[in-house]
C-alpha cells in the first residue's frame, strides 16, 4: 500500500521539468524587478544629493517626496504648490525643487530663472507631464517636440496672421452678441449669479465656430455630451499628472477614471472626426488661393488647414485631427478664465469700469446696440486691452509651464542636468516683487508704454515667451476685447465677492475657485 501510494504520488518528469522552467523564470523576473529597482533609488539617491539645497523640506517625504501634500481637489493642489513655491523662495534663488514622488522637478520662479529655459531654442521640448495630454490632443503643436513641432510651428504660424484672424472677427461679434442678450435677464434684478459660465459657453461657441466652422450651440445647449466630456476630460489629466501611482498606462486605465477617460477621448474624437469628414466633402481648392493667402470666401481654421494638407502629403487626417482638437482646447479654456478674472477685477474696482466705458462710448457714439466691432475699433481699445493684460499679469490663464532641458545649463547658481524637467510658474514670475511695484494691486496703466521701459522682458509671460510661446495669444487678445466689449458697453458689472476671498482653482488652467459671482445693471 505504501510503495502504491509513493509511487502514484511522484510527480511525471514532463512536470517537474515544467516546474522547474516556471520557477527559473519567477527567479528571473524578480532579479530584473529588483535589479530596476536598485537602479531606480540609486538614480534617486543620486538626484536627491543634487538638488537638496534647494528642496523645500517641509512635508517632504523619502520616496513620496512633496505628492501627498498635494493632493486634493483643485483649489487645494494649487494652494499647496504656492506653500512649496514660497518655501522655496526663501533661499533668494529663483529656484526650487518639487519632487513627485522620486521624481524631480526644477521650480523655475523668477524672470531670470525662465529667462535661461524659455528663450533657449536648445530647451523647446515639453515636459514628460504633457504625455497625459496625448490620448486626446495626439503630438499636436501643444505637445510635440523637435523636428515635427519645427516644422508644425512653420506650417501654421501663417494661420494666425492678423489679415486671416479678421475673418473670424464676424463669428466672435455674432456669439458676443448672443451671450450679451443673454444676460438680460439678470439686469436690473439686484440676483447675484455666476457670470462665468456663461462666459465660458460664449468662448466655446466662438472657437467651435472659428477652428472647425461648426455652430456647437453651446450657449443654448450647455449639456451637450461634447461639452461635458471637453470639461471631464481636463480634470481628469490633471488629476493624473499630480499622482505618480496614475502615471503608469495599465494601473490607470484599469481605474474607474481610466476607463472613464477612455469613453470621454471617444466621444472627443469623434465629434472632430465627424466635423473634418463633413468638412472635407465641401472643401474645395477652386474656392481659395493657394497657399494661407487672400480668400474669397471666409473660413475656419479647419479649412485652412484642409489647405494646408496638400492631399495628405503635409498633413494627415490625424495630424487635422490633432490641431483642431489642440485648438478648441488651448483656444476656448484659455480665454474664458482670463474674461472670467478680468470680469472680477473690473467689477471690483469701478473707476476702472468706468474708463472702459468712456473709451468704449468714444468709440460706439451710439452707444450699446451699435454695430458690429471692426478691426478698427479693436486697434482703439487701448485702455481695455493694458485692463486685459493687468488681469493676465495677476491671473493668467496657463498658470505652469513644464519643460525639459534637452542639454545640461546652469540657472541661478546650480548646475542642471541635461533630461531635467522644469516648471515656470507663470503667475509667480508676472507677480514678483523685485520686479513689480505693488505686484497684489490692479493698475492696467503699468502698462503704459512709458512705464513698461526697460521692464525685464521675462518679468510677464501669460502666453509664454522666447521661441515657444503661444501662437494663439493675437486671437485670444482680439477674442477678449470683443467679449469684453459687448458687456461694459450694455452693461455695469458689480463683483459681489473680495478678490482675497477667492479660491484659486488650477486644473490645466487657472479659474476662480467658486466662479465670478456678479450683478449687472443696464446703463
């Protein structure tokens, strides 16, 4: 019984070597983990030893780094990076180190720090960070590096020609004037309300319009799918982006959120891919001349790029995809929360107010229900544009900016790896102390030209700066004046919150934490 038992109990030699091959391969594979993982902290180590004198040290953990202290929503993530940000700056450096994680980033806070990385044509290569952005926006002229960005930046830069923004002036003046009659139901009526939203769905109508020549309807159908997965999706990468534990593809789309994400990117592209479709079917070279040149008919950005593509040899259907999508998000966002904080500002501080609408009045002598805005007349609103770039100094819309310096610099005293990632933090730079006087107060006349001499030219950067800065920001400016325009022109504005008492909210951009809460008469 015993030798039957032993016998039937030994294991076939086919499984034993299977065993055993299984087991080598468990070694194998533990050694490679470990191995990767020694590597991994010795690099870390090796970082750590670097940058340490200019880490801020509080609430800094070994591994996890400064990534819990920042967690939470929106308002809370920001808040705490200007905690670091202000520990950092005690060293008189206009330098700090963040870690995410055992991941380093270089916190550039000062114009003379930026001033190294931004004008820089070696440092033009966007940050690791942007990866997150590539599901949906593809390497687009936001998110590409080297050659292809060269020669995307060529391509397009004659689409943003002030003779070719001119024709998208009509769209900007017809949903303006939507979003002004809009607002008639709140004048006179004393009921505080969140003016931003609506700012918001004017800016989105305005871009659907002008990138793809498509009336989304935003203003009147605010729930659309397409509109709620543009908003979701930005959370969500940014939400990314801060948390190392999400950044690796398979552990994220094997979250709720990942799979989430995966449906909203769907529903993205596929409006676009619909739009570009459609487009193409009544696009026809017979009605342009070639090349970005004059037109008989007016044209959206799509079409112009449709132009651009010469039979798919310089541009694919992907490629279109990629800049369209590039546009509406980069285009729409942007420029709602610069309105949103300008609204504020202005509503706050009615002396300002006022001479908006004394230049505005000498401008449109029959007062609100005047024409359309021209070209003309943008060129004649000086004053309302030195308002917009003050209220872009103190909120701009992009309040980070992530590079990697693609050769080894030096910057502020310390010697920078090549491979470095960096962040300029926009609005710590346009705020400084050193180079802005009274830096917390709202005075757009420091924008006079007598008082901008000899301002140091890396001092205000809300649209970037040096060879990488936005290729947008002449429609954002003409976009914001018209916007602005139609408001102080029908309306008097009155911020019903303290700018102090706003929360600051930085997803990919920087909005007011509970919105611009208002009240608006008709003058």
């Amino acid at each position: 019984m015993l030798f039957l038992t032993a016998r039937h109990s030994r294991i076939p030699k086919r499984y034993s070597d299977m065993y055993l091959s299984v087991s080598v391969l468990s070694i194998v594979i533990v050694s490679i983990f470990v191995i990767k993982l020694l590597s991994h902290l010795q690099n870390y180590a090796k970082r750590w030893m670097h940058f340490r004198e200019i880490t801020p040290m509080e609430k800094c953990l070994p591994l996890f780094g400064h990534a819990l202290t920042l967690q939470g929503d929106s308002c809370q993530f920001y808040l705490a990076l200007l905690r670091i940000v202000k520990c950092s700056q005690q060293t008189g450096r206009e330098i700090g180190c963040l870690w995410l994680g055992t991941h380093p980033l270089l916190l550039l806070t000062g114009p003379n720090a930026a001033e190294v990385l931004l004008r820089s044509s070696a440092h033009t290569d966007k940050s690791s960070l942007y990866d997150y952005l590539h599901p949906w926006l593809g390497t687009g002229l936001l998110t590409s590096k080297g050659e292809k960005w060269k020669t995307r930046r060529r391509l397009l830069t004659p689409a943003f020609h002030f003779n070719i923004l001119n024709e998208f002036l009509s769209s900007m003046n017809e949903q303006s004037k939507i979003f002004s009659d809009k607002l008639e139901k709140h004048a006179n009526s004393g009921k505080v309300f969140d003016i931003s939203s609506d700012i918001t769905l004017c800016a989105l109508d305005i871009i659907c319009q002008t990138a793809m020549g498509e009336k989304l309807r935003a203003q009147t159908n605010s729930e659309s799918e397409y509109v709620k997965a543009l908003y979701r999706v930005s959370d969500i990468i940014q939400e990314r982006q801060k948390s190392p534990w999400l950044w690796n593809d398979i552990l994220f789309y094997a979250t709720p959120k990942g799979r989430e994400f995966k449906r909203l990117i769907i529903i993205l592209h596929g409006f676009t891919n619909s739009v570009i479709a459609e487009r193409k079917k009544s696009f026809t070279k017979s009605s342009v001349k070639s090349g970005f040149g004059e037109r008989k008919i007016k044209r959206a950005f799509l079409d112009l790029l449709l132009e651009a593509a010469n039979d798919g040899e310089r541009l694919s259907t992907e490629d279109i995809r990629e800049e369209v999508d590039t546009f509406m998000f980069e285009g729409h966002d942007t420029t709602a929360a610069a309105m949103a904080w300008a609204v504020h500002l202005i509503g706050c501080h009615p002396s300002v107010q006022q001479k908006i609408q004394d230049e505005l009045d000498s401008i449109f002598p029959d007062g609100m229900d005047c024409s359309e805005i021209s070209p003309t007349d943008l060129r004649k609103m000086d004053y309302l544009e030195r308002v917009i770039k003050e209220s872009l100094r103190i909120f701009p819309s992009v309040p980070l900016m992530a590079r990697t310096t693609t050769t080894a610099c030096r910057i502020e005293g310390v010697d920078i790896p090549r491979g470095t990632e960096c962040l300029a933090l926009n609005q710590v730079i346009n705020n400084h102390p050193k180079y802005w006087e009274n830096p917390e107060s709202f005075d757009p006349d420091r924008f006079e030209i007598e008082r901008s001499v000899g301002r140091h030219a890396y001092a205000y950067v809300p649209f970037s700066a040096g060879p990488r800065n936005c290729i947008g920001q002449k429609f954002a400016m003409m976009e914001e004046k018209v916007i602005l325009a139609y408001l102080f022109r029908k309306y008097r504005v009155k911020s019903c919150d303290e700018t102090a008492d706003i929360s600051q909210m930085s997803d990919l951009i920087l909005r007011p934490g509970q919105g611009v809460k208002v009240t608006l008469e008709i003058r």
